[in-house]
C-alpha cells in the first residue's frame, strides 16, 4: 500500500536528482575543453571514465537556458501531490513506476526540445545533436532505474512496517475470504460493492462478481435500486444490473420510502423509482429519506430541517441537527439555547433531559453527552443504560445489529501504523479484538474485514436476536444459548424476556437487565418441565453460547 503523501515525497526526490543531473553537467564542463577522441599517452581508466562522462552528460556551459524549462517541473510536483493523490489508495506498484517513468520521459522531452530551439544556431556543428540526444536518452534511462530502486524500497519498506501478522487471516472464519479491493464495501440487499483499477461492480454473498466492474462510482443497493456513475453521471440499476434511470444526475442519494434525492443543473429534486421528478427545491442538499422524512439543509451547514414525502418543511424553527432522524426521533442544537436534545416531527420533546451533545437512537439507544468528560449511552426513556469513553461515544454512530466499531493504536503516516479496528456489543463487551486496518459496520449480518490490504466478509458473531430490538428476529431466531433442567433456552426468549422487563420500566438497566430475564426465564422453563414453582437458585441451568456468557455469568 502507498501512503497518501507518497507520491509527493517520491516526486520532490526524483525533481531534486534531475536538478542535481543539470547542475552536474554544467559543472563538469565549465571552462574546460573536451576531447572524445584517445590520445595515445592516456592510460586505459582515464579514456573509460572520459567516454562514460561523455555517454551520460553534454557539454552545456555554452548553451541558453531559459527560465521556463521549468514548468514541466512544477506542474509534475502539483501532479503528485495534489491530483494523483486520489489514486494513491488504488494504484499498484507497476503503475506508479509507469506514472514517474512516463512524467520524466515527458520532462526530459519538454528540455530537450526548448534547448534544442533556443540553440539551433550551437547544434548546427557536425555531431552535436546527436551526442546531446544520446546523453539525454541515458539521463533518462537512469533517472528511470531510480524510479525503480526508490520505489520499490518505498513498497517494501511500507508493506513490512504495515503489514498484517501472521496469522491474523485465520484468526477468524471467513464467509468470502479476502480477496477484493474496494472503498468501503457494505451488504445490503444482499449485494456488495467491490473494484479494482478505478471500475467498481458488485459481489453477493458467494463472493461472485453478479454486477461486472464498469462504473466509476457506486453506492449501495436500497429498494432494489442502486446509484452507479459513468462519465461523470449518476443514474440507478436494479440487481440484475440493468440501468432503470438513465445517467443524468450529478449527485444521487439512495432511496427510502419509494424516493431518492438528486441533484440536476444545480437544483436538488426528489424522485420515484420510475425517475420521475416528484418535487423540486431550493434546498442546498437533502438527505436520504427515512421513516417518512428526510433532513434538508436550508443554508449550508448553517441550518436545517425536517421535510415529509411531499416536500412540506415539518418543523416550525430551523435547527442545527446532531443526528439523522431515527426511530421516531431527531437530536437537535438550539440555535436560541445551544442546548441539544430530542423532539420528534411534531417537534415535541421526546426526553425531558438536555445535552451538550447527543447520537442518533440505534436499536433502543444512542451516545449523549452529559456534561465535561461525562459519557453515556441512554434508552427512550432517557434511562442511563451505561456510562462509555469518549471514543465510544463518537464510534457509537456505527453502531449497526447490535456491533459498535472501536479501535486502538494510531494512523503511523508514512512509518508504523498502529492502528487497528474491532468491535464491542452495546454493553462494552469485545466481540472481535482490534486487530483489523479497516474493518465496515455490520450489514445483512455480515462485517468486512481487511488482510494485507484485501477485504473480505466474516458472519455477524452476535446471534440474530441479539442484534437489535426487532421482535420478528426474537420469534424467528432458534439460536440455542443453553439449557435449564434439560430443556432448551434460545436467543431469541431470552431477548422477548429482557425487552418485557424494560417495557415494564422497572428500573433496570444495561446487562442488569438480561441477567433478571433469565431469572424469570429459568422458573417458567421449571415450571414446564415440572409443572411446579421452584426457587431459582436450585434451578440446573447450563450456558453455551459464548456471547450470552459474556452477558448472564
């Protein structure tokens, strides 16, 4: 992998040889007279060394150089540290050696034809020409093998400082073992994003290619639609791959509750899945819609809104929001008060509690921000279900079916990276150790990992059940966690039990609340064995999941 300021670096190394090449030629001819042919008093080495001086450097005391020989130089160093900085993520070794190959052929040829220019007269002499071509040629064959020499040292060195341990790919079962390059590949719908070479398709969950890799961009698959870019346009494709809205937008959003955001001509619009425009605004972007609404920016980065399916603004005041609108709730800043909290679309409020800052709801909960240095994740009520780190709380907004991504180490820059990326359940457990350089939310029950540079796609560990609040997972999930006098437990009871208790509001909170469910979970699972009450604690019970453990032992 080459580190985003790598082409920079190697740029300003090879600039600073070409000058050091230059102001070595002029040097060694500087009032001095030069003779190719031998004389017969000159000892081998020294006529060796004279026709070596001669192959690679000309004669250039004599001849003009004007000022703007170096603009090829400058637009070069631009180049590499500006433009080509977006590729530094995608190309491969063999086509950054060819990028800086062909940059100082170009280099060398815009020099040689504006010496060649400016001193037509000097060139006129028999042989002239031809050596300073020859001399220019080898300078640029040279230059080239250093290309190859800093580049792959750079490569190794950055793979070996880099590079994933031993081990690490069989630490965990893989789904689809690593073998894709992608940005930033998620499931949904049952298909994933992946690319190579700048062209991005889609795998499904066999790790087959079912979307050939043809697009420039492409986002993730949403009702059955998907935004793709080609020749700088965004139109949509169903699953079978087959354009459905034409190429015409020149910014898309996925779609939710039958509409998507675009943008045409500068002007945002919504649309249904026959590409049709529904309504058009002068907002200056809308977000995705969700649960009915959809956020928009009324000025940029300034203030917001809530929108419905027709467009209609939703909320009476404009808001800065802290989070995206989910489950039934919005986090606000009050631009009065700069007091943050929650209402929903009839722009009630939904907690009677305030924050300096505050998350979007994730399956029951989301990250607050109490007062200094004081963080917790809180349930509808506003219930503290526990207190978590700074970096929980900013990593809380990842969290997707019951998994948050947290990470430990630091980004190296162009020495050792440390940084590494796992995953915590929503009481803090670890689920799968920081170990990975990149790893994506949990989505359609699968996780992307990378391994050395790679992604592939690992299973959820967390049993169905156990990934949010959905009760058709708890009727559906037969997940066996035990069992208690004989008779098997499952995830999903487990779950039904611990959601009653917190519908109940009794006060319990956190992990306090699965170990009660099971409490009650043992005396009724008893009592249909034996058809009596008996204590708890004389209960025979055994645990068996190895998530569940963490939870109720």
């Amino acid at each position: 992998m080459i580190t985003i300021n790598a082409p920079f670096l190697i740029a300003l190394t090879i600039i600073i040889y070409l000058i050091v090449i230059k102001c070595l030629e002029w040097y060694l001819f500087q009032n001095k007279s030069f003779h190719f042919g031998r004389k017969r008093n000159e000892n081998s080495s020294k006529v060796s060394g004279t026709r070596l001086k001669a192959l690679i450097f000309f004669d250039t005391s004599e001849l003009k150089r004007p000022w703007y020989v170096a603009i090829p130089i400058f637009l070069f160093t631009f180049s590499s540290s500006m433009f080509l900085i977006h590729f530094s993520e995608r190309f491969v070794l063999y086509q950054w050696i060819l990028f800086y190959a062909i940059a100082i052929l170009l280099m060398i040829l815009f020099d040689m034809g504006i010496m060649l220019r400016v001193n037509r007269d000097y060139f006129l002499a028999e042989g002239r020409k031809k050596r300073y071509l020859r001399s220019q040629g080898v300078q640029f064959l040279l230059s080239a093998l250093l290309v190859v020499t800093i580049m792959g040292a750079y490569y190794t060195y950055e793979e070996k400082q880099n590079a994933d341990p031993i081990g690490l790919r069989d630490s965990v079962e893989w789904v689809i073992e690593p073998t894709f390059r992608a940005e930033w590949p998620r499931f949904t719908e049952g298909l994933a994003p992946v690319g190579e070479k700048g062209r991005q398709g889609f795998i499904n969950k066999k790790g087959e290619i079912v979307i050939p890799l043809r697009y420039e961009k492409t986002e993730n698959f949403h009702e059955e639609l998907a935004a793709v870019m080609q020749n700088g346009k965004w139109g949509y494709i169903n699953r079978n791959g087959f354009l459905v809205i034409p190429f015409q937008f020149d910014n898309a959003s996925e779609f939710g509750d039958g509409l998507a955001p675009v943008q045409k001509d500068g002007v945002w619009m919504v649309i249904n899945q026959n590409g049709e425009v529904v309504f058009k605004t002068e907002y200056d972007y809308i977000y995705p819609y969700n649960e009915g609404v959809a956020m928009v920016e009324v000025r940029t980065n300034t203030s917001s809104n809530l929108i419905d399916k027709g467009g209609n603004l939703l909320l009476e005041k404009e808001y800065e929001f802290s989070s995206g609108f989910h489950e039934g709730c919005i986090s606000v800043s009050d631009q009065e008060t700069r007091k943050t909290y929650y209402i929903d679309i009839n722009e009630t409020k939904v907690i009677s509690l305030d924050f300096i800052d505050a998350g979007g709801f994730i399956n029951g909960y989301a990250p607050v921000w109490l007062n200094e240095g004081t963080y917790a994740l809180i349930d509808h009520a506003g219930n503290i279900i526990r207190n978590i780190s700074e970096d929980e709380y900013y990593a809380y907004g990842s969290c997707s079916e019951g998994l948050v991504n947290y990470h430990k180490g630091e980004w190296g820059g162009s020495g050792k990276n440390t940084y590494r990326e796992g995953f915590k359940d929503c009481y803090g457990n670890i689920i799968i150790p920081a170990e990975f350089q990149n790893a994506t939310d949990a989505s359609d029950g699968l996780i992307g990992l990378t391994v050395d540079g790679l992604w592939g796609f690992v299973e959820n560990p967390l049993p169905e059940a156990a990934r949010g609040i959905n009760q058709e997972l708890w009727q559906k999930d037969r997940t066996q966690i035990g069992t208690v006098e004989g008779l098997p437990v499952y995830a999903g009871e487990l779950e039904r039990y611990a959601y009653s208790i917190k519908e109940a509001n009794t006060g319990f909170t956190g992990i306090t609340v699965y170990k009660k469910a099971f409490e009650k979970l043992k005396v009724e699972k008893a009592f249909e064995k034996y058809a009596i009450d008996m204590e708890p604690e004389k209960i025979q019970y055994q645990i068996g999941n190895t998530y569940y453990k963490k939870l109720l032992i």
